[in-house]
C-alpha cells in the first residue's frame, strides 16, 4: 500500500518527500531526490493532519527528529493512516510481549544481586547496570513508548527506578547485610582481640569491597582490624590461609602482625611479609638468579657516611657545585652556612646527612633517569627541580658505585627486578586478598604526627 502527494500538491508544497509506501515492519518514504526509510521500531509516534486542502503525515522519531509528508489527498491520507497505524500497533503489541519477557529476566537479575548472601561489590553493581542497559538497548520497542503497554509498563517502571539510583540501591543492601553479619557474628567480633571490635572497625572487616582504604589515627586500632579481617576470610571460607598475604612497611611491625596472628587465630599458616621480602619472593619463583641485599641498606651510620663524603668530594672539587648547594641550603632551607669551605663543618654534615639519605632514597625509589624525573615534575617547579637533581647526581652515583662493589642491590632495585618480573607474566599470585598495614612515621620531639586522624574509621571502597 502506498500514498502519493497529488500532481498540485507536490508542485505547491516542494518537500523533499511525496510518497510513502508501507512495508512489512515499516515505511519508506521518498521523493524525486531523497529517500529515507523508517523501520517500525524506531517510529515513536504518527500524526495524521489537515491542511487548507491537502493532507499531511507526521512520522516521529528518535531524539525529536520529525519526518513529513505533504500534499496529499485528504480521504486517501485518512485511509493509509488507518490502515497503517493499525499495522503499527498490532506489530508493537507483538513486540510488547518480547519486551515484557526480557523487562521480567532483568527484574530477576536485580532481584537475585539484591537476595544474595554477600556484600554488593561496586563492580558488580557496574557490570550488573551495563548488562542491563544492553538488554534494554536491544528492546524491539524504543524505550519511550514501554509505558504504554500494560504488560510492560511496571516492569519498567521498575528497571528505571533501579536504573536512576543504582548506589542508593547498593548502599541500602550493603548496609542490610553489613547489619546481619554483626549480629550474626557478633561472639567473632568480640573475642577475635583482646578487645571487642567497636561498630567502626567491625564494618570495616565485613566491607567486600575489592579495594578498600581504612583510615584512623596512630594507636586506634588499625593493625586490629587487619588481623579480624584475615580471620573472617577464614571463617566466612571466603579465602584459605595461602591465599591471604599481610604487608607491613617494616621488619619489626612485620613480626609483631605474626605474633598476633598466631595469638589470635591460632595459626601459623598466614605470615606478615615486608614489602622487601615480597619481593625477594617474586624474583625467586620467577628468575634463576636471586640478589644479595647491600649491607649498606640496614647500616645507616655507613650509608650516611658515603653520601657525606661524596657531597664533601663534590663540593671541594667543583666551585659550581658548592655554588650550588650553598644556594640550596641558605635560600630554600634557610639554613646558616659558615664561610669558605662550609662543607668541612662537622655540626653541619651531621645535620645535612640523614636529609642526603632521604633525597636519595627517593631518587633511587623513582627508578628512572635524570631526564624523567626532570620531565615528571611539576611544570611551575621544572627549572628548580632540575638544579637539585643535577646537585644530587653525584651523590646517586656514588651509591650505584657502592652496590657495584658489593655485587649486590639496594631495596629499590629489588622492587624494581620484582616489578619487571611481574611486567612480564613470570610469577602468578596465589592470593585472594591482600592486607596491608601501612604505619605512620613517628612524630618528631614536640610535634604532632602530620595527616592523623581521630580514633574514628573512615572506610574508602
């Protein structure tokens, strides 16, 4: 079936379109130059109107994109929009029972993520969403006209709620379940120290966030709420003992986590590992030849002792260079240097030393070159960032020169060998979950720790 703009009405109305033909799930209209094809399960709507003499049909689209047809006879226009609307709607009822089954297989999937016994991930929660806008991608219907089909309407009025507030959703679970598990194991929270767990450090034991950061001030109980994790992976068989590794920052607090480990949970299955005995570890599986440590690295007397000397060597050899370390010193640290040959002042090397070490370790941490650390830094501090970097060179060099002495790597060169064995795929991690306990510095005589927080737990996903 198709309509076509009269002789008059084509020459009087000069549209585009002028005829239009009906096809199996659509219609395509056209004219002398332009064609344009319209499927019906893009068509959001159809107006049918009167002119002055001829008729007119409005074809609704997407995104109010609106496609027109002019000129034609009034009764046969009225006659092929009856006749097409009720192609229309009898093609989208059918339609409408597709889209109802998969709006209903969607409610389900909401329904089963919101029933299960388990802490609601915001990965899944994302991959939950992106599923479900895929479905409703693929709806034979477009989306704006589900609300007029009874079969359809509350099923979508359903997936938009869910859709337009995914978090709040999220969050009402994860709070539900996070309420049920503090009740249901409640003895655990409260035997698992030698204090109860107060709600705080409980909620952020049970929180399955793949990541998550736990905050708190020095002494509130951190490492405590490391231990009741480890120990409600175990019990929840969320994890076994090999599949849970504990980090601490240094050797010492690494021995005490174990100490308490084995206090707590009765188990010597589960160790706390520096993040330089991680590494040692990686390189071992992963390559033939394992490093020796440099002696230097747990003698800070020594370490301290070559900086200074190579900074003496530097100054006393090389006026520029004295020239500009005394800049640094005085213009940047305010410090008060002696004249001629400051560099011999002992007072001084005993103040400078441990800030060397520092300045150091931080270039050997970075890994890279002169060139990229330059190029990483701020561009509002580039050009004196530069200088201190050129100051520090020889000092950096003179420890590379140590470390090839000994035949041996310091602690970031053993990061870095771990890292590059990881890069290539060489070691695969058998565990599930890793805790890390990171300390903070102690504060110096007469001053506060800088970045603490009360004894209250901010728990970050």
């Amino acid at each position: 079936m198709e309509l076509k703009a009269t002789s008059l009405g084509k020459r009087l109305a000069q549209h585009p379109y002028d005829r239009v033909v009906l096809l199996n799930a659509g219609v395509k209209v056209s004219g002398e130059r332009h064609e344009y094809l319209i499927p019906f399960n893009q068509l959001q709507a159809i107006h049918c109107k009167r002119g002055l003499v001829w008729g007119e049909l409005e074809f609704v689209l997407p995104a109010e994109k609106v496609v027109r047809l002019h000129g034609t006879e009034w009764a046969e226009t009225q006659r092929f929009y009856h006749h097409l609307s009720t192609r229309w709607q009898q093609w989208s009822e059918e339609m409408s029972e597709v889209a109802a089954q998969v709006l209903q297989q969607v409610l389900a999937e909401i329904h089963d993520s919101s029933e299960q016994n388990s802490w609601l991930t915001r990965d899944k929660t994302l991959g939950l969403q992106q599923k479900i806008t895929q479905a409703l991608e693929a709806l034979p219907l477009p989306t704006s006209r589900l609300a007029e089909f009874n079969n359809c309407r509350e099923a979508w009025r359903a997936c938009q709620a869910w859709l337009s507030d995914i978090d709040k959703s999220r969050l009402a679970h994860n709070q539900a379940w996070t309420e049920a598990m503090l009740t249901r194991y409640a003895d655990f929270f409260a035997g698992i120290e030698s204090s109860p767990l107060n709600p705080a450090q409980a909620r952020a034991v049970v929180n399955g966030e793949h990541s998550l950061l736990v905050l708190a001030g020095a002494g509130s109980g951190k490492t405590s709420v490391l231990v009741a994790r480890a120990g409600w992976l175990l019990t929840r068989g969320e994890a076994s003992a090999d599949q849970i590794l504990l980090l601490a920052f240094g050797r010492k607090a690494a021995q005490e986590m174990d100490e308490r480990i084995e206090a707590r949970l009765h188990t010597k299955d589960i160790t706390a590992r520096t993040f330089h005995a991680l590494a040692l570890h990686i390189i071992q599986q992963g390559s033939k030849k394992v490093p020796a440590i440099s002696k230097l690295e747990n003698d800070t007397d020594a370490r301290q002792t070559l900086f200074i000397e190579a900074w003496q060597q530097q100054c006393s050899e090389k006026k520029a260079q004295a020239k500009g370390w005394r800049q640094w010193l005085e213009e940047e640290l305010n410090w008060t240097l002696s004249e001629g040959s400051f560099w011999q002042d002992e007072k001084l090397c005993r103040r400078l030393a441990p800030r060397l070490d520092r300045w150091v370790s931080l270039m050997r941490m970075h890994g890279g070159s002169q060139s990229e650390m330059i190029d990483g830094a701020p561009e509002e501090i580039r050009a004196i960032f530069a200088k201190r970097v050129k100051l520090m060179a020889p000092l950096l060099k003179a420890w590379k020169s140590a470390l090839k002495a000994e035949n041996a790597v310091d602690f970031s060169g053993l990061i870095h060998q771990a890292i590059n064995i990881l890069e290539k795929g060489r070691f695969v991690s058998p565990w599930k979950h890793i805790l890390v306990d990171e300390r903070p510095a102690a504060p110096r005589a007469g001053g506060k720790c800088p970045g603490t927080h009360p004894p209250e737990y901010v728990s970050r996903g």
